[in-house]
C-alpha cells in the first residue's frame, strides 16, 4: 500500500470514503490531513461565508480537509447551491480569525458529512489539537528504532478521535 501524502488522488480518494465515518472518526481525519497540508476548506458564495447553527443555536463555521469533501457535502444541499469550495491557509486563519471566531462565540463545524452533522469545536480547542498532532509528527521520526513498522493511519485516527474530539449532538 502506497503512502497517502505521496499520492494527493488517493488521499483525496480516501478523505472521500471518510465522509461515512462518525463525527469523531471524521475530526481525527481533519486533524490529520490539515497537519499534513497547512490547510482546509470553508464553503463561499461571492463575500459571503457559509456558517451553519447547530441544534443549540450556536453558529459554526463549517470546515473540510478537501475542496472534494466539502463539494461532496455541498452538492446534498440544494439550498447551498450557491456556495462553493474555498481554500484558507491554517497560518492565515490562525493569525486573522481564530481568535475573532472565539470571542464571537462561533464555533468551527469540523468535517461535515453529506447530512452537515460534523463535530464542533472552539477554534482554539482546534488549534492546540492540530499544533499537538503538528508536534507529535515532528518528534515521531528517529524517536525508536523499533518504529520501521510505519503508521497504521486508521488506528491513530480513532486514538485521536477519543483524544480530542467531543461532537455535539445535533
């Protein structure tokens, strides 16, 4: 089996496929992919933003791993037509919204699937997950030699998932 980050059609491919999992499966593959790009996804029409409200009224700002992913869920929701895939660079969001977002009480919306139940939480809960993550894989390489066995992806998405993420009922 090929390595994901090498091969972006597959890795898209399985971002794709990850659409099916649960909320917390799909905040572990967020995590992993926006570590992995420095990127992720928001929904756009003209100036506007998409923001969603969950069942407790509070606004979220929805986000994807993929422009893939986040046409997928879009493409479910004819009222959303308009809206289409845009790009925000982790760095930038971190510097110019994140914090704007917290203070504001918005949350962030985290990989919605096709239905829009996603997993929600405070941007800056998001950022100090995705700098853990960020920190972990810039220690991993050389910490054990024992470690050649490589990365099973689909166990660290759910060790994370049960770290991290406490999705919303919705």
């Amino acid at each position: 089996m090929s390595d994901p980050h090498t091969d972006p059609a597959q890795l898209e491919q399985e971002l794709l496929d990850d659409q099916g999992l649960s909320a917390a499966e799909r905040y572990a593959a967020f995590l992993a992919a926006v570590a992995d790009s420095g990127r992720f996804w928001v929904a756009e029409s003209g100036e506007y933003l998409l923001t969603l409200f969950d069942g407790e009224e509070q606004e979220l700002l929805p986000a994807w791993p993929s422009a893939a992913t986040a046409r997928a869920a879009l493409t479910q929701a004819p009222t959303l037509a308009g809206y289409a895939p845009a790009p925000r660079e982790l760095a930038v969001w971190r510097e110019r919204a994140a914090a704007a977002m917290g203070e504001a009480g918005v949350g962030v919306g985290v990989f919605p699937d096709t239905a829009m139940q996603c997993a929600v939480v405070a941007p800056a809960q998001l950022l100090e997950h995705l700098d853990a993550l960020i920190a972990d894989a810039g220690a991993a390489p050389g910490e054990s030699e024992g470690a050649s066995t490589g990365l099973d992806l689909a166990q660290a998405q759910r060790a994370l998932a049960q770290k991290f993420a406490k999705p919303k009922e919705g």
